[in-house]
C-alpha cells in the first residue's frame, strides 16, 4: 500500500500495539531488477512488517544526475509495491532517510550490501532508539547504472 508519512506512521502505531516488528528498507529502486528484489526479500525476513522509503524524483536528481530517474516516483513505488512481502512504501524527500528513521523508529533498519553495519549513515539514529542495523540481499552486482549503460552500448553499434 502507498501511504503518505502520516498515514504510515498511523498504521505502523497499530502494527506495534498488536506485537509486530518494522522494518525498513530505503532507496531509489529506478529500472527495478533482481537486487532490488534480493535487498527488498532480505528486508522482508528481518520483522513482521516491511516499510519501504522510495526517494522522490527531486532527491535522485540530487544523487545520481540530472538525467535520473528514469522512471518516476509514482511508478517506482507502485513497482516496488507490488512485490510480495512489501507491506507499505511511503515516498520521502529528505536526503537521507534519517528523518524518516526518527519519526518511525523501526525495530530493524535494513541496508544493501554495498555497506556494513559500521558504514551506515543512519546507524547512530537507529543506535540512539534502540534500533537494529541488518545488512541484507545479495552482494551488489547489480545496478541500474550498470543496466543503463549497457542498453546504451547496444544501441551505439556501427554506423551504416
């Protein structure tokens, strides 16, 4: 379900009264492939229920370029919606994720691969309420970077 940050943080207070465990897992999810789905899995083993922070498109323009995303942030979040064990996706546009950690308190804050736990930039948030860092998915060998690029190079062939 795509709820707004109030509606999640609502619904999430209800999970909590009822004995269930958050997680959350955050990113830009553009071009949707298997390591979004192994880091997204992952998350989903780590507590009862899986929120997932989709950046907004103004955020991954800051990150990645004036040319991302290529798809955008309505349609990421519906695509990552739809993936069985996402419980909740909220868009958010704060840089890092930092504010959203503050105001859901996650039991489990879950990161890809390409970090550690001691490389997290959110691990003193999660630290300071009592939080959980869980590193999870496959080892990081897949990026949209990498799938752009070579879609790029198929279509750069020989001149006629």
């Amino acid at each position: 379900m795509i709820v707004t940050r109030e509606t999640l943080l609502a619904a999430i207070d209800t999970h909590r009264r009822e004995g269930q465990t958050i997680a959350l897992a955050n990113g830009v999810f553009d071009l949707l492939h298997v390591g979004h789905l192994r880091y997204l899995q992952g998350a989903a083993a780590e507590a009862d229920i899986l929120v997932v922070a989709v950046n907004d498109d103004a955020v991954v323009r800051t990150l990645k370029g004036a040319d991302r995303p290529i798809v955008g942030e309505r349609e990421r979040a519906e695509l990552v919606d739809a993936l069985r064990g996402v419980d909740y996706v909220t868009i958010f546009g704060d840089l890092t994720v930092g504010p959203l950690l503050e105001a859901l308190r996650p039991d489990v804050h879950c990161k890809g691969t390409d970090y550690t736990v001691e490389t997290v930039p959110e691990r003193a948030i999660v630290q300071a309420y009592g939080g959980r860092t869980a590193i999870v998915g496959d080892p990081k060998g897949h990026s949209t970077r990498d799938i752009v690029a070579a879609i790029a190079d198929r279509g750069a062939g020989p001149e006629p």
